[in-house]
C-alpha cells in the first residue's frame, strides 16, 4: 500500500469496506420525499402555478427541492413543506420554489416556421386592418419566456425584415416569466453559445457583440422588449395583459394540466385583439381546451386566431 493512503477500515471476502465518506466530508446524505409529503408538495405547487408533477415525476421534485433542503439546512421534506405554508419566511422562499419547479430550456430561432407565418403572414394582415394615421404600434407578449430568446428573435426579425417595408410601424415586445432568475439574463442581454447554436450567423454578426464565448445583444434590439414577472396562472394579474396582436405561448402549457391550461388559454384570448393570434409549442394542441380560436394552418405550423 502506498504511503499515506487512506487505510480501508475493515476487509470482508475480496471487498473492502471504505470509511463512510458522507460523515467525514460532510457530504449530503439524500433525503427521500415520502409520498404524502410528495402529493402535499404537488399540490401546493399547482394551486400556485397551475404546473402538475405526475405521480411519476417525485423524482425530480425530490432532486430539485433537495438542494433547497441543503441550502436551508432542513432535515427532511415535511420541514420544506411547513416553510412554505407558514407565513414566515415563505415568500422569500417562492422565488427559489418557482426557480426549482421550472424547465427554462429555450434558445433563439427556435421554432422558425412560426416566425416565418409571423413575418410573412400575420404582420401584414394585422398591419392592413389597422388605420394608419401616423405611427403604429405592434405589441406582441412572449409569455412564458424564459431567458428572453424567443422575444428577442421576434425583435431582430422586425428590425430585419418588418420594418424596412413598414417604416411608421415600431414594435414592442413584452417577455414574461414566473422565475426570476431566468429574468435577470434575459434583462442582460447576455448569453452562452447553448443559445445561439441555432441562430444564423447573419444575425449573430449583426445583432451581437462576442467577447470570450459570451455573446452581448445590441440595444437597437434590447430597447425594443422589456421583461416582467408574472405568473400565468394568475387571474388578477392576467387581466392586466390586453390588446396584443400576436401572443407566444410556447412550451409551457405542457406542465399544467387539462384544469390549469382551459384557465390560462382563456386568459390568453381575452388579451388578445380581435384578430390576433396565438402560438403554442409545437408539440402543444388546444384540442379539448378551447374552441374560441379558429385554427389556421401554415407551412409546417399552426396559430390560432382570436376572430
Ligand atoms: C420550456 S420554457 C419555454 C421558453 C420559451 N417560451 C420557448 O418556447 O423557448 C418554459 C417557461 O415557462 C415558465 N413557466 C412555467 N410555469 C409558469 C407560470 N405559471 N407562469 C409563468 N411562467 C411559467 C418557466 O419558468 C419557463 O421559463
């Protein structure tokens, strides 16, 4: 054995037994959710956020919320969920709630068919029916937005492709997220190569400064879109979003279930003008949801258009 080698502490058959490592770095021990604790967590969390975790996906509340146990320094589960109900200290502990129950995954051009349909079709029809004495403004919500991808591809396509053929018309995009912390990057305007690995070149030159495998937006585009917390499941602060003529809804309402997606999507119409349209993730379907949009087809997408 070589020198200064931990020695094992005990030898069984051909199997040596290590020190117990956990106890002598203070490791952490993995803290298992019991299944009550599971469904009284689960429903906390939807009757916050509409977000539903299957019985199937205890796993993942378990990884997520165990680093809060760690941070918190809490023994168990059952202590997380008392935090919570209690009214100490638990608003402060929403935010990282809202941080560890959400998937943020996004990145910029991502489903392009829908911002082709935006630019080449839903633009000029919503541009036609407006009166155009003077300026014009197209307000458009990335709700569910993320880090700000999604929003600030709506922002470079207008400025590269919009407004050259209508110069009276501006734009303003309103990105919204339940998580602050994806918030704050999107409100940098800075990002990592995992977001623009989808975006062409053209646009990365033009609309980016690079510096060191960070990638910085231009404020021609930043000034264009402003961010905002908000949580989607929210009545009263739903009804504060109005006369959007494009609403993006994408990749959310997967996480809610079939209660949770008829509130929002109904929300979602009423802040819509009439003959807006909204755009869900493509693997989303408003079948069973909502029969007030007339589905409208487009090449390898749909939207839906408030009538
Ligand atoms: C997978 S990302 C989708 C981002 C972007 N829309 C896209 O398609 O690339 C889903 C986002 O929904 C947000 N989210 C989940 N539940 C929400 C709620 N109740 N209200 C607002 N945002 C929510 C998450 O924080 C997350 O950033």
């Amino acid at each position: 054995m070589a020198l200064n080698a931990p020695k094992p502490l005990a030898q069984s058959g051909s199997g040596v037994i290590m020190p117990d490592l956990t106890a002598v770095l203070k490791l952490p021990q993995t803290v298992k959710m019991s299944d009550a604790t599971f469904r009284q967590l689960r429903e906390f969390i939807y009757k916050q956020t509409g977000i539903y975790f299957q019985d199937n996906k205890k796993y993942l509340l378990e990884g997520r919320l165990g680093k809060r146990l760690q941070v918190l320094n809490l023994p168990d589960f059952e202590r997380y969920d008392q935090l919570l109900r209690a009214g100490t200290g638990r608003a402060d502990e929403m935010r990282f709630l809202y941080d560890a129950v959400t998937i943020n995954e996004t990145f910029f051009f991502r489903n392009e068919p829908q911002f082709e349909a935006f630019e080449k079709t839903l633009v000029p029809q919503i541009v036609a029916s407006r009166k155009q004495n003077g300026r014009a403004t197209l307000r458009v919500w990335s709700a569910a937005s993320s880090s700000g991808e999604e929003a600030y591809t709506i922002a470079m396509i207008f400025l590269e492709r919009i407004r050259p053929l209508y110069p009276w018309l501006d734009l303003e995009v309103v990105g919204t997220d339940i998580s602050r912390s994806v918030l704050e990057t999107a409100r940098s305007g800075v990002y990592r190569e995992y977001s623009i690995r989808n975006m062409p070149p053209y646009y990365l030159n033009k609309y980016f400064t690079a510096d060191d495998g960070r990638f910085t937006l231009k404020d021609d585009v930043r000034r264009l879109v402003h961010f905002e917390h908000m949580n989607l499941y929210d009545r009263p602060r739903m009804r504060t979003m109005s006369r959007f003529d494009v609403v993006f809804c994408c990749n959310v309402l997967i996480y809610f279930d079939q209660q949770s997606k008829i509130q929002v999507v109904s929300d979602l119409y009423d802040s819509l003008n009439p003959g807006g349209y909204l755009f869900i993730g493509y693997a989303e379907s408003l079948h069973g949801i909502s029969s007030a949009f007339k589905l409208v087809n487009f090449p390898k997408t749909v939207a839906y258009k408030k009538e």
